[in-house]
C-alpha cells in the first residue's frame, strides 16, 4: 500500500514537474519573472529600504503562485489529456492525486524558492526561530492555494477558462494585498479591504518575526487563528464540494 501510494506521488512529480523542466524550461523563466519583478520595483522605489520584506513577500508570493497554478494543470489534464478520468476510474483518491500534483508545484518552484532563500540568508540573516515561523506560514498558505487551485480546476470546462480564473485569483491573493510591503502603506480606508485577503495575515506574521513591524501578542494570535481557520475552511469546503467523480 506505502509503495502504491509512494509510486502514484512519483508519477505526479514525474509528468507535472520533471517533465515540464526538462522540456520546457521557458517555463521555469515565467516562474522567476513573476515575483522577481516585483522584488525589484520595491528595492528601487525604496531605495532597498524594504529588502527584507520584499524577499520575505517574495517567497509567499511564489508559494502562493505555485499553489494556484495548479489549476491550470489539473484543468489541462482533465480537459485536454483527459488523464484525471483514468484517475478517478482507478483506486486512487482524491487527496493523494492533489498531494502527488501539490508536490510537484513545490518541485516545479523549487529553484525560485532556493534563490529567494538564499538572499534571505544574505539580507535578512533570519534566526532558526524565524526560520521555522517563516516555513509554517509558507506552508500554511501553501496548502490554501494547493486546495483553491484543485477547488477551481473541478469547476472549469476548459484550460483558457482556468488561466482566467488563475490570473484573478493570484492577483488578490499575492499582488494586491501588502505581501511585499506593511499594511501601513495602505490608506486607513482601504486597509480593511487587505485584510479580506489571507494572505494580508500570512505577511503580518512573517514580518513580525523578522522584526519588520510589531504585533502585540493578541494581534499576533489572531492572525496565526484567522490564517488556519481559512486553511482548514477551504479544505473542508473543497472535500465537500469538489467534483471529482461525475454522479
């Protein structure tokens, strides 16, 4: 059973991750670009004064990207290779072929993660202990977008529909909301507009525990509860809604 199951999550990294590497590697550039730009724009317009939070945004960023992309492939594989229908007509369950397909997401982004950590290493010289806060918040957002993106390829009928759907939801999830800067910098109107975003919570503590801003500790507490409740609220719905096998 551990080796079937072992075997199915290899098969996922095999044709989601390793292959798209090896022969398209166009594609790794597209998952660079993405939340290197932004990096930049904020190191220039702040004259590197928001270095620190902006690799930290960086690395949600491209975790949160890597999650919701995998709407995309499970809509292609399910619309265009019409793979998912051997999926389902086969013993494996739902939640190991999102695991298997979450996986080789991680893979897939693993490069960008690996040099954002290294200039994290280098310009924010975090502690184990924000090591750790830093991992389980990555993690944490990780899982969210893993689960909206499966939730969303369930519903879509067709791959350009599914980029649709990708775009706006990476937009409000990694781009508006104050991931690469503080929620400060937002006007006192429009900040409670941020915090319908979850990941407005996952920023606020990551920039806490590099010393970037300062929470007091019921605040602190509220963002690591409203971050979990919206995880373990989305994959509830997403067990209970999603349509994975036709009735």
């Amino acid at each position: 059973m551990k080796r079937s199951i072992a075997s199915q999550l290899l098969a996922s990294v095999l044709i989601n991750a390793i292959y798209a590497m090896e022969n398209y590697p166009v594609m790794l550039v597209n998952t660079l670009l993405a939340p290197f730009s932004i990096l930049i724009i904020i190191i220039l317009v702040t004259h590197g004064g928001l270095i620190k939070v902006g690799i930290e945004g960086a690395l949600l960023m491209t975790t949160i990207t890597a999650g919701i992309g995998l709407q995309g492939d499970l809509s292609h594989l399910k619309n265009d290779m019409k793979m998912q229908d051997m999926v389902v007509s086969s013993p494996t369950t739902s939640l190991i072929y999102v695991t298997g397909m979450g996986l080789s997401e991680l893979i897939f982004a693993a490069p960008v993660l690996a040099l954002l950590t290294i200039l994290a290493a280098i310009y924010v010289q975090p502690t184990t202990a924000q090591v750790l806060i830093m991992i389980a918040v990555m993690s944490i957002t990780f899982v969210f977008s893993i689960v909206l993106g499966f939730l969303f390829s369930t519903m879509t009928s067709d791959v350009i529909q599914s980029w649709g759907f990708s775009g706006i939801v990476s937009i409000v999830l990694s781009t508006l909301p104050p991931v690469y800067y503080p929620i400060s910098y937002i006007p006192q109107p429009l900040q409670l507009l941020a915090y319908l975003s979850p990941t407005t919570y996952a920023a606020e503590i990551v920039q806490n525990a590099i010393g970037f801003i300062s929470l007091s500790p019921l605040n602190l507490a509220a963002d690591w509860i409203v971050l979990i409740a919206i995880c373990i609220g989305l994959i509830i719905i997403a067990y209970k809604k999603a349509q994975w096998r036709e009735s």
